[in-house]
C-alpha cells in the first residue's frame, strides 16, 4: 500500500513564500513521475506542476510558472514545492500524487 503524505502548508502574506513536501512510501519512488495539485474553495482540482524520474525534468502550469519550483530527493523519497511571491489566488489546499495515490492535502492560505 503506497502512502502519501503531504507538509508545509501554513498562511502566509502575499509576496511571500513556502515550501511544501510530500513524502511517499514505496520502492518504485525513484522511478516514477510525481504531481502536485491543488484544490480552491468552490473549484475543481487542478494541476500545478509535475517532475520526471531524475528530476531533470519539470513542468508548470502557466499560472505558477516562474513562481514555482518542483524538485525531489530520491533519497528521502520525497518532492518539494518551493512557492515565491505567493499570491492570494495560490490559496488552495495542496495535494501530491503519486502513482494514481493521493495524500491528504496541506492547506495554503495567502493573505492579502
């Protein structure tokens, strides 16, 4: 059973910046693409960002692009999310998927 559990979530002022995790269970981490979404009050899921197997492969969606950066440390199987110049509109909560598993979110809050 794969287990994803997603951290760093928290309020935080506009222009301002997080960095959330996602730890996953399971041999085949290293060798598998993971995702990020996200989830805002009264709107589908949506996808922000994705990094293939070694990581040298990125991909954003255009509204976080040149905001975000997606990375992952095969090692301690997890992907990070570091989130600049955060904008109210960024509130969601934030999930990771992997393998077709998802975690339980983590909650960001931008205030402006």
């Amino acid at each position: 059973q794969v287990q994803v559990v997603e951290s760093g979530g928290g309020l935080v002022q506009a222009g301002g910046s997080l960095r959330l995790s996602c730890a996953a269970s399971g041999s085949t981490f290293s060798i598998n693409a993971i995702n990020w979404y996200r989830q805002a009050p009264g709107k589908q899921r949506e996808w922000v960002a994705a990094i293939g197997v070694g990581g040298g492969i990125t991909k954003y969606a255009d509204s976080v692009k040149d905001r975000f950066t997606i990375s992952r440390d095969n090692a301690k199987n997890t992907v990070y999310l570091q989130m600049n110049s955060l904008k109210s509109e960024d509130t969601a909560v934030y999930y990771c998927m992997f393998l077709g598993f998802w975690g339980q979110g983590t909650q960001v809050t931008v205030s402006s």
